[in-house]
C-alpha cells in the first residue's frame, strides 16, 4: 500500500519520472486515466504539462526538440485515443444490463435516456470537451458507448479531441519548460490547471441552479 501512495506522490516529480520509466509512464497512465472507470483520480492534464516540460529539457528520443515534442504528442493523443475507445467499448458491453436493471437510489433509466438524447444532439462537441475537465473525460466515452453514439461519429471526435488535448496542454508545459520561474511554482501551475480545465463545469452549474430558481412575486 505504502508503494502505490509513494507512487502516486510523486507523479508531479519531473525528476522522479525521468528517473522511472521517463515518460511513457505518462503515456501509460493517459491511457488508463481516459480507458477505465476507476481511473478516474489519476492526474491527466497535470502529467501532460509536466511531459511538455520534461521535454524541454530531454532530447531523447530525437536530437531534436521539436521532432521530440511531436513524438510524444503522438504517443501521449494515440494512448489517450486507445483508451476512450476502450471506454466506449466498455459502455457498449454494459448498456443492455443498464436498460434491465431496475430503478434504484442510485441508478435511473430516465438518466441514461437523457444522456442519450443529450450525445444525439451535442455529442460530437462533448467528447471534444470532455478531454479537457477531470473526471469528465474518464465517463463521457463509457457514456456514449451506453447510449450507442454512433460508432464512426465517436471515432472522429476521439482522435480529434485526443490531439488538440495532448497537443495543447504538452506544448504549453514545453513552452515554459525552460523557465526558471514555472519551475520554481509547478504546484502553483498545477493548481491554476485543474482551476482553469473546471472552471467552465462549475459556471454552467452555478449558472443552471439560479436559472431552475422560482420568481417570487410581490
């Protein structure tokens, strides 16, 4: 038990992940993050950052920075790209128990026929979103396996939104991988990060409630 937690603390450790297995361990990680329900907890924007910056300062596998940033883009968006088809498959599988098990506390089948109209009309859109917010990303491909979107609508929006997640946020982290200051705050960056990737999630939640709330007249 102490090895897994000492693992887990230090996944946002550059050194320590040059040090074990350098970054396809990140690579590893995306891909069990984005394919599996139970990793759900696991640190995939932070690690991406952290790739872009591990990059910045490594050449291997190229001599070449940008050859090396391209390499491990693709690497990090074709995990990422497995594992949401993993999910989907997975959501495909479990859809018939779904529709016959019986309404409980914890599980409605007007819930799933929601998600289902909801990915008809914006699932495309979801999925690319989805990459971006914790949590999210690791159900919304089950989902949509669920609710049997489309197989090859699925397939362009998952290699699309698996790129522009990878590509995005691990240039970013070799952006500033050099510098001196971001080095010195990664916690910080770390914190802005999951801050900025939420933010949208919790405005349409907020902004939701207050609409659902009744007009008290006079």
């Amino acid at each position: 038990m102490e090895t897994i937690i000492d693992f887990f603390t230090h996944l946002t450790n550059p050194e320590w992940i040059m040090r074990h297995g350098g970054l396809y361990i990140v690579v590893l990680i995306v891909f069990i993050e984005t394919g599996f329900p139970f990793g759900f907890f696991l640190p995939g924007d932070s690690l991406l950052f952290i790739a872009g910056m591990v990059i910045a300062n490594a050449l291997s596998p190229f001599d070449m920075q940008f050859l090396n940033l391209l390499y491990w883009i693709f690497l990090i968006a074709t995990a990422g790209t497995i594992g949401n088809f993993m999910g989907y498959w997975l959501g495909r599988k479990s859809e018939a128990l779904l529709f016959e098990r019986k309404d409980n506390f914890f599980f409605k089948k007007k819930y799933l026929l929601q998600a289902k109209e909801f990915y008809d009309k914006k699932g495309g859109g979801a999925i690319v979103l989805a990459r971006f917010l914790p949590i999210v990303r690791t159900f919304a491909p089950l989902i949509a396996g669920m609710v049997k979107m489309g197989r090859r609508k699925f397939s362009f929006y998952n290699i699309s939104g698996s790129f522009l997640w990878a590509a995005t946020i691990v240039t970013a982290g070799f952006l500033l991988g050099e510098n001196t200051w971001a080095k010195q705050n990664l916690e910080k960056i770390m914190i802005g990060i999951v801050l900025i990737t939420t933010a949208p999630v919790l405005i349409k939640l907020l902004t939701s409630k207050k609409k659902k709330q009744p007009v008290v007249a006079g």
